[in-house]
C-alpha cells in the first residue's frame, strides 16, 4: 500500500513539473510583449534577473528529470522544442524517445521487421550507438509514407490510351507532394512561394501561383522549382520538417519574349521555358501568377529524387543494335493531346510512325503523323481554343492559347521525349485549297532544344470547328543518335 502511494505521488510530481515545463517553453517562445516605460537600469536588472532565474532553474534540473518530461510530449511537441536553444537540441534529438516513436508507429503498421527484432534484441545500448538523429528521421520518413515499394507499385499500372500510370494523382495526394518556387534578384536575395493550387489530368499536372507579393520582375534573375514532401507532424507549418527536390531552373531575361507570348485584356503571358509561364499585368512588367506544366513521366520520381531515390529525368539509353541498318528511324507511337486546366480540346495515339535516312534534314528527323495528301484520322478540335487564369482576386481566359502534352515512344515502348508546354493558335497562310474545309488555315507549334511539333489546322465555317490536316513531329537528331548509340 504503502508503495502504491510513493508511486502515485511521483506521477503527480511528474505532471507538476512538466506543467511547469511547459509554462517555461511557452513563456520562452511567444513574442514578448510591450512593457511600461521605466527607467534603464531598472528594465536591465530585471531582465538579468529572469535570465539567470531561467538559467539556474534548468541547471539545477537533473538530466533525467528533463528526459522524463520530454518523454510525456507528442512528436510534434517535441520536434519544436528542438527550436527553444542548442540544449534542448540535443535533447530532443534523442534516439531513445525517437526510437519509441518509431516502434509504435511500425506496431500501427504492423510492420516490425527483422531489423526491429535485432535492435530490440541489442536493447538500448543498439540503439543509442546510432548517430545522433537517425531515429528521428527514419521515423519522418515512416511517417510520411516514404515507401517505395508502395507507391511504385501502384505507379506500374499504366493507361492504354494515353500510356501515362494511372494513378499518378492518388500517389500525389496520398504523399501530400506539393511544388514551390524560389526567385532570386540581382544581390542574391530569394523570396520563395507556397503553390496555390494545382489541377491534374491524365497527362501532366498544372500548378499556380497567385499570390499579389511578388518581387518586381526587372530585378529578378532566375526562378526555381522544388518538390517539397512534408512530413505530417502536430505542429506549426513553417516548422514542419520535410525533404525539398530541385526539378528545374531558369533564368530570367527580356528575350524570352520570342519564345511565346499572348494577352487578353488584362493579363498578359511570357513562357520561359521548361514548363513556366509568368503571367503579367497588362502594359506592365508586375507579375500576376505563375503557371507550371508538369509532364507524368516519373513526376513522383523527380519531386522526390533528391531526398529519397536519386534518379536521373533523362530516360533509358536503347539497347544497340548492330543488324538493322535504320535503327532508330522507324517504329516510334505517339501520344499528343491538346488541353487546358479545365478539359481536352484534342487528343490522338499514332504508332508505327517512321523516317526514312533521305528525309533526314537540318538536324532533325521528322515523324509525318498526318499528311494533307492522306488525312485519314478525323482528329478535330472539341470547343473553343482557350486558357483560363486566375489570380487571389481576379480570373480570366486568353483565347487562342492552349496546353500540349506529347509523350513519344521507341520501338521498345520505352518513353522517349515528353513534354508539356503552353502554345498558341496563330492565322496561317492558305497555301493550299481543300473543297471539303473552306475556313481559315491555323497553325499551332511547339519547339525546345529536342525538337519541335507543327500542326495545321481548317476550320469548317457553317459548323466553327476545326480540323487537324497536317501534324509533324520534328526529333533533333543528336537525340536519336544519344539514345540509339547510332551517328545519323
């Protein structure tokens, strides 16, 4: 009975003092407040006071006293503790506390594995011989989901038609993966932004900013864009622990006005290539929002391979082949589809497309998918050409600008360019005469540094639709002979 009382009174001192504890942390964090007006020497001889009262009261505190406590907060808790000052760093970072953490979170899972069973085997000397952290960060990276057998797998389920996995988005969401970007000015200053929101399709991913804060576009230099994977901790945002990938980067200067630009009456859009497209105010150079096309192809892969699974964005080299003199030139399937956030206007899959040597021209090879002499796919155009934008205050629609997304694959169904890209509908001229398609001639074109798609369209008047009658998919040479292993 006795004991029974000892022990009851040890868990009231131990709640009392992590009360206290807590008291202290909380005092410790918050902003301090704006105190009378008083004399100097008062306010520094009380402020000298509280410190060494603060200091004396954690000196006089047993170590174990303090491992005690911290043992009673959540992880979250005791994650941002780590925040407080270097000694209650090195507190927080404990691998016993964490390694508790884990064990529970594995037991939740059912997943305690033969490396559980030896450390536990080992007891808490195994433990501790790690190096100090590892256990909390195997227990983040528990936490967050970070199984890739998991998420692989469900990867490997692949559409069709548009042959892009199909369930790109439910990984997405279910690792709660988002995109930021990071400019930097002349002096080196960077200003980084939360994405706003993001809309997905079976063939890439479009993300937006729109936030009103942006640096002014003439003193900036570059902008990049990370993947970020958060870890779901109980804890204020901006401390959330977390593992950031960079996927692109870009510099920023006046000439990119070449590449693609069109406006509606307020807004107008620069593409600056690999997927970013600024948004400005109309007869200004003040950005309004940011738009980014992410393409499907290993999306998942690239906004994580820097922390977790390093992988290159380049795809797999082809196997050589020594026999077939046109390796390389033939057996190619294509899938492109034309779209903005909200739905498609066109898609089409074309295979055994080809190129024989002789067409082979100004470092390009070109991949003929329709032709104006045999237009046998009717591919048309589903409504009207047209983007939607939108910002925290105001939205819109430039017409005559859409989205492309292209995604070619070798003879081996390997992926072998992909893309996704911002283009424009332009008048073409009427060089040649179609009795069945008596409208206006347009034409939408794509172009990087690995080739470029041409498509020609007619319009049907009486009916305002139109028609694809001419698309060309244009490969850089030196691609090809990069991934053949060939020398065309």
């Amino acid at each position: 009975m006795l004991f029974r009382i000892i022990l009851a009174l040890m868990r009231l001192h131990c709640r009392a003092l992590l009360d206290r504890f807590s008291v202290f942390v909380f005092n410790f964090l918050r902003k301090p407040r704006k105190a009378a007006l008083q004399h100097p020497s008062v306010h520094r001889m009380t402020s000298k006071r509280r410190e060494k009262t603060c200091e004396n009261s954690l000196e006089r505190m047993p170590l174990e006293i303090i491992l005690r406590i911290l043992s009673y907060l959540d992880t979250g808790s005791l994650f941002c503790i780590s925040f407080v000052n270097k000694y209650f760093h090195e507190l927080s970072n404990s691998n016993a506390m964490w390694y508790q953490f884990y064990i529970r979170e594995c037991t939740k899972k059912k997943k305690a594995g033969q490396q559980d069973q030896m450390i536990h085997a080992l007891g808490m000397v195994g433990v501790q011989e790690r190096p100090r952290g590892y256990w909390r960060n195997t227990f983040f990276k528990e936490i967050a989901g970070l199984n890739l057998n998991k998420w692989r797998t469900k990867l490997r389920r692949i559409d069709p038609f548009s042959g892009m996995p199909r369930h790109t988005e439910e990984v997405i969401r279910s690792l709660c993966i988002t995109w930021e970007i990071t400019v930097t000015d002349g002096r080196g200053r960077q200003s980084t932004f939360e994405q706003s929101h993001a809309s997905f399709s079976s063939t890439a991913v479009f993300v937006f900013w729109g936030t009103v804060s942006w640096p002014p576009f003439n003193q900036l230099t570059s902008l990049e864009l990370r993947g970020v994977l958060r870890v779901p901790l109980n804890c204020p945002a901006p401390y959330r622990p977390g593992w950031k990938s960079v996927m692109s980067k870009v510099k920023l200067q006046r000439e990119h006005s070449e590449l693609l630009c069109v406006s509606d009456k307020i807004v107008k859009m620069l593409y600056v290539g690999q997927g970013i497209t600024l948004g400005f105010w109309k007869d200004q150079w003040e950005i309004a929002f940011v738009m980014v096309n992410l393409h499907n192809h290993r999306l998942v892969d690239r906004s994580l391979h820097a922390s977790i699974s390093p992988c290159t964005a380049d795809g797999v080299c082809a196997l050589f082949d020594d026999v077939d003199p046109e390796y390389g030139l033939h057996g190619y399937t294509a899938y492109i589809e034309l779209h903005n956030t909200v739905r498609v206007i066109m898609s089409g899959r074309f295979s055994q497309l080809f190129c024989r040597r002789d067409q082979i021209s100004n470092g390009y090879l070109p991949l003929e998918v329709i032709s104006e002499n045999n237009i046998s796919p009717n591919i048309h155009l589903v409504g009207d050409v047209s983007l939607p934008w939108r910002t925290e205050a105001l939205h819109g629609t430039v017409k005559d600008c859409c989205m492309i997304s292209l995604t070619v694959w070798d003879e081996a169904k390997q992926p072998f360019w992909w893309v996704s890209a911002p283009v424009v509908m332009t008048k073409a001229s009427q060089d040649t005469v179609s009795y069945d398609l008596d409208g206006g001639s347009f034409s939408i074109l794509y172009q990087d540094s690995e080739g470029r798609v041409e498509m020609r369209l007619k319009q049907m008047e009486y009916k305002e639709q139109y028609f694809v009658v001419n698309l060309v998919i244009y490969i850089a040479v030196a691609k090809v002979n990069k991934h053949f292993g060939r020398d065309y």
